[in-house]
C-alpha cells in the first residue's frame, strides 16, 4: 500500500513516515500543498494523510483538488472543535484525527480507511459499465470476453474510468500517461484513444473535446 504524508511539521513528518514504513507502508512525503498536487498528477497512491493547516495552501484546497483523482483522504490536524471536525467530513474526508494523536490509534484507522475503500484486497476490480479490470493481474475483460490491450493503453485505460465524468486535459493525459509533455503535431495519443475505443466498442462514451482533451461519461 502506498501512503503520501502532507504534513508541514518536520517532526510529525518524520514521525509518520517512520511508523508506517515500519508496519509495511510504501511512504512518500511533502511539506507543502502545492508539492502534494504535484505529485499526485505523477503518481497514483492509496491514501494520504494530509494537515488542514498547511502554508500558502491549506488542506481543504489540497484536498479540493485531490478528489478528482478519487484518492481516500484523513485529515491531520491541531483544530479540535467539534465544527471543524464536521466540516471536514463533510467535505468528503475518510476521518478526522486531531493532534496529538496516538501513533497505535493512527494505525487502526488507516487500515479501516484502506479496507473501506478496497485498498488491501489484492484482487481488487475495477468496473466501469460493461468493462471489469482485475489491478493485481491487468486482466482487462468487456462483456465478458477478455480483451488485449498493451501496457500503454492499459494506464490509459484505467485513467480515464478512475476518472470518469471529468474532462481529462491533453496535456494532463501525456503528463500522466507518458511523464512528458505533448510533442507538437504528435498523434500518440489520439491513436491509443482510437484503439481503446474500437477495442473496448465504447463508441460516443468515449468522447472527444475539441480542443481540449476527452471524456469518459460516468
């Protein structure tokens, strides 16, 4: 399972990283808001632990920002009024922890969050319609009849259902997909789209915005 820690505090940092790397975690961690948008649109995590009180950019902006990638979210923080742990539940959070808090505490609730949300089983499916992909085998199958796709359209693939009902940039599809921005007058993209469409038979649920990008209908 792989946590992103966004804490501000070098020592509660430090501290979580440690504790969760050593119940078996893979842990990345920044100190900023904008260093966890960055990095989200790079990698794919499983959860992230993220502070409210974070500098230039607090937590509920980050996680604002987060929710269109569907990522499960505990918010850390030192505001312990009943308001602010309702208002951040409300926002769509997995739980509220406030400081200080106790590390065995902290742990329990992790798991929750990530038995919750599927994180741990390793057979984990993902559906969309007519389509089922199996994350731990890559299997891909549509209408019950497996289908072959190469690795590029596979992330591909998944992108665009674990982002469903949102339009997803060009650039952001080559950043996330390829790690690089688009060449000038480059036609990768559009041939992978094209192939996953005719592939998976997704006709206009698969559409193209001009100019912009394409979408994938809910």
């Amino acid at each position: 399972m792989k946590i992103l820690v966004v804490e501000d505090n070098p020592a509660i940092n430090k501290l979580l990283v440690r504790t969760l790397e050593k119940n078996g975690y893979t842990v990345y961690s920044v100190f900023t808001g904008k260093e966890a948008a960055d990095i989200i649109e790079q990698q794919e995590f499983d959860l992230v632990l993220l502070d409210i009180m974070l500098p230039e950019i607090d937590g509920y902006e980050v996680f604002a920002y987060m929710r269109e990638y569907d990522l499960p979210v505990i918010f850390l923080t030192a505001k312990d009024q009943l308001s602010d742990r309702v208002s951040g539940l409300r926002s769509g959070a997995e739980d509220y922890i406030t400081k200080p808090f106790d590390l065995e505490e902290l742990l329990a609730r992790v798991e929750v969050v990530l038995r919750r949300n599927g994180k741990n089983d390793s057979n984990k499916l993902l559906r969309w319609q007519y389509i089922e992909i199996n994350e731990k085998t890559r299997a891909v199958t549509a209408r019950n009849q497996a289908v072959s796709l190469t690795p590029k359209e596979y992330e591909l693939l998944l992108y665009l259902i674990r982002n469903k009902g949102i339009i997803l940039p060009r650039e952001k599809i080559y950043q996330k997909i390829w790690g690089r921005e688009e060449e000038p007058n480059s036609r990768t993209l559009d041939l992978h789209i094209q192939r996953i469409r005719n592939k998976l038979q997704l006709g206009q649920d698969l559409r193209t915005i001009y100019g912009v990008g394409y979408l994938l209908e809910g």
